[in-house]
C-alpha cells in the first residue's frame, strides 16, 4: 500500500501544477499540489526512511549513484527547498509575477523531469514523459508566450 500511495501523492502534485493552467482556480491546485507534495514526503520519512534523515540522505546517494555513478546524496537538500519553494509559490502565486512564474515553472520542469522520468524506469517513464510534455505546454500556456503574460493562470 506505501508503494502506491507515495506514487499517487507525487504524481497528484505534478498533474495539479499542470492542471493549474487551464483553469481559473490555479491558486488552488499550487496549494493542492503543495499538500500532495508535503504528504509525499512525510509518507516517505515515515514509510521509507524511518524518520531518519541519514536514512533518506543514504537511499538518495543510491539512487543518484545508480543513475549518474556519482554517489551524492545531495539530491535530498534539493527536496527539501522544492517543498519550500513550492508553498511560497502556492501562498504568493497572485503575486509572483511573470519572472517569478517563469523561473518557479522551469524548476518543476527540472524537477519533475529529474523524479518522473530520469529516476525512474519502465511504465513510470512514459508517464513521467507525458507529464514532462503536457507541463511543458502548460508552462507556455500560463506565461502567455507569443501573447504577453497570462493574468492569473498556472
């Protein structure tokens, strides 16, 4: 049951935050994403990790060395300021601004491709390029290039 639930909580966060931009009420999912991302983590922690921050920094260093050949295990610091940075962007999402959406766009395009696609393997990454692509075309979508900047979408 852990397995699915700490899949269901991330990928409910990537799909609400691409589901932000085709609708009026993309505040709502940044916060909806934000809590499914918060859920994930502490399903993580308790689930996985044991509440143990060594544990999460030691099974980050292996996947990142699996994947990359560089044992790091660095990644979980990046987590942690993608969760933060995802309840500033969810509490100040009215008044962020078009730098500000751009730059918060590319970080989870970065981070969502890195966890959806890189890090992962067979069905998972198909979905994780799904994602990659129906985000990459809400991004455009929600900062209105080619059109000036769209006024509070996603």
């Amino acid at each position: 049951m852990l397995p699915l639930l700490l899949k269901s909580t991330i990928w409910a966060a990537l799909w609400l935050a691409v589901l932000s931009a085709w609708v009026r009420w993309s505040r709502g999912c940044w916060i909806g994403g934000g809590v499914c991302l918060a859920a994930h983590v502490a399903l993580a922690f308790q689930g996985v990790h044991g509440w143990s921050h060594e544990a999460a920094v030691e099974a980050t260093a292996r996947q990142v060395e699996a994947v990359t050949g560089v044992r790091s295990g660095g990644g979980i610091w990046v987590n942690h300021l993608f969760l933060a940075a995802w309840a500033w962007v969810a509490w100040r999402w009215d008044r962020l601004g078009f730098p500000g959406r751009r730059i918060w766009w590319g970080v989870l395009l970065f981070m969502g491709v890195n966890g959806g696609v890189v890090f992962v393997e067979g069905a998972a990454r198909w979905i994780g390029i799904g994602w990659g692509v129906a985000a990459g075309v809400s991004a455009w979508r929600s900062l209105g290039w080619g059109h000036g900047p769209a006024r509070g979408r996603g």
